[in-house]
C-alpha cells in the first residue's frame, strides 16, 4: 500500500481498560474487539483513512484531509457509544490526532509527528477526542472544539497546547490529560508569556477605552501609564491652590504700594 505524503492527519486510539474488559468479558472478550475493530475501519476507512498499523486494540490511521479525519472519530465515537455491548458492558476508545509531515519509510510514517501524534492519543481518556493545536488550525473557526490546556506530554521536550472534539449528545467533560508533567517556563519563553501577558491587557484596555476616540490599544496603554495618579492629581491640586494664593498676594502688595506712591505724587504736586 503507498502511503500518502506530505502533510497528513495521524490518529491513534485504544481501548480504555482493556484488562479490565479482557478479564470481566473472558472468552467473550474476543467478540468485543472484532465489533470494535469492526467500527474502527468501517468510521475511518470510510472517511477516506489509511490504516498503517494495528497493535492489539490499539489502531493507526492517516488522512490526507484534517476535517475527513476528524469526521472519523467522531464517527466512530457516534458508533461505540450506542452500540448494543453484552453483558452491560461500556466499551469506551479514547483518541488522539495531529497534523504534520512524517517522513514516509518502507515501514510506514516517521518522524516525531508521529510520536506526538501517539501521546496526543494516550494522554485522552475514553470516550474522548483530543486534536493538536496544528490540527486546531487546519480544522477552522467553525469546528467544535474546547481548549483543554497546554501539557508537556511522555518524550516530548515542549508543551503542546491540546483540545478537545466536542460531539453533541455524548459527554464532554473530562478529566485532566493523562499526563502529570508540569508545563515548565523554558529558558527564553518568559519574553513569550510577557508577550501574552501583555497582548492580554491591550485586549483589556482597548475594550475599556472604546467610544467615539476609538483608541488603539497601545494608544489605551500609553494613556493609562501617562494618566496621573490620584495621589498626583491630589498634590497637583494643592500646589495649585498655594500658586494661586501667592499670586493674589503679590498682588495686593503691588496695588497697594501703587496707591501710596500715587498718593505722594498728589501730594507733592498739589500742596
């Protein structure tokens, strides 16, 4: 089979607990994953996937187009969760995709787009769908998505910024990625969360701002930072006052030794 190349979507899914099934199901576990398997080709090949591996109840698959891989998992969520399990038994697959440039070898992709694609899938929970923030940006404005966070995820030496597929009419809430690494603040990105930082407060002031002046935000900033405090204005004030009181005693000062020098004069020339 010739894989596609250039940029593909990979996704990655497996079974959640699937021990656990495997030792409460027995001998009907085997039933279990066909229908599984079942599901997870017909979603996938179907929205035009590729399968490159199948490891256990573990599936890989790629995509040419982002939204068809989407679709895919969507799909076979959609299929999972109301299909009739035996035994009451809740069979929930937890999925991960991104987008990137893999390297195309004689044993399939390569390259840690797919190695981030696999965390991507192992840090999601059943049921759930995580996307990578490259594949967020391929997917649109318009795709359903909500921000899950940024995570530093199993041999990845940077945070990847994850999100979530949201599917009407199944559950949406989740626990944290299955990842425990803290994000660090790296050597050189505290410029970057300044940067953030400060976009943010723009954002703010330019909103706080708005009427007919119509700031810009760095017009809004400078305007804030120049703006006195009240403190200020308060002492302004009181220097003020003192200014104009001294100025009225000059003032009176100057007419009245006018007076008494015109008086003179009168005097002299009159008398």
């Amino acid at each position: 089979m010739s894989l596609p190349a250039g940029t593909v979507t990979l996704l990655f899914s497996d079974i959640e607990g699937s021990t656990r099934l495997l030792q409460q199901l027995a001998d009907d576990y085997g039933a279990v994953e066909a229908e599984h398997r079942r599901i997870m080709r017909e979603s996938c090949t179907g929205a035009g996937g590729y399968e490159i591996d199948r490891q256990g109840d573990a599936f890989f698959f790629s995509f040419t187009r982002t939204r068809d891989g989407v679709a895919a998992a969507v799909s076979a969520q959609r299929a999972l969760a109301t299909n009739d399990w035996p035994d009451g038994v809740e069979l929930k697959v937890r999925m991960g995709l991104h987008t990137g440039e893999p390297s195309v070898g004689d044993e399939g992709y390569l390259g840690l787009d797919v190695v981030r694609a696999a965390r991507i899938g192992a840090a999601a929970h059943g049921g759930q769908i995580l996307v990578s923030e490259t594949t967020k940006a391929l997917l649109g404005p318009s795709a359903e998505l909500k921000e899950v966070g940024e995570y530093t995820l199993k041999d990845m030496d940077h945070p990847e910024r994850l999100y979530q597929v949201v599917v009407d009419g199944l559950p949406n809430a989740f626990p944290e990625p299955r990842t425990t690494a803290p994000v660090p603040v790296e050597p050189g990105r505290e410029s970057e969360l300044l940067e953030r930082i400060n976009d943010y407060v723009e954002r703010s002031l330019a909103q706080a701002f708005e009427g007919p002046a119509e700031l810009t935000p760095r017009e809004a900033v400078k305007a804030v930072l120049e703006a006195p405090s009240s403190k200020e204005r308060h002492v302004a004030g009181e220097r003020s006052r003192t200014a104009t009181a001294q100025s009225l005693i000059y003032l009176f000062f100057i007419l009245a030794f006018g007076l008494v020098g015109l008086a003179w004069v009168i005097k002299i020339l009159f008398f």
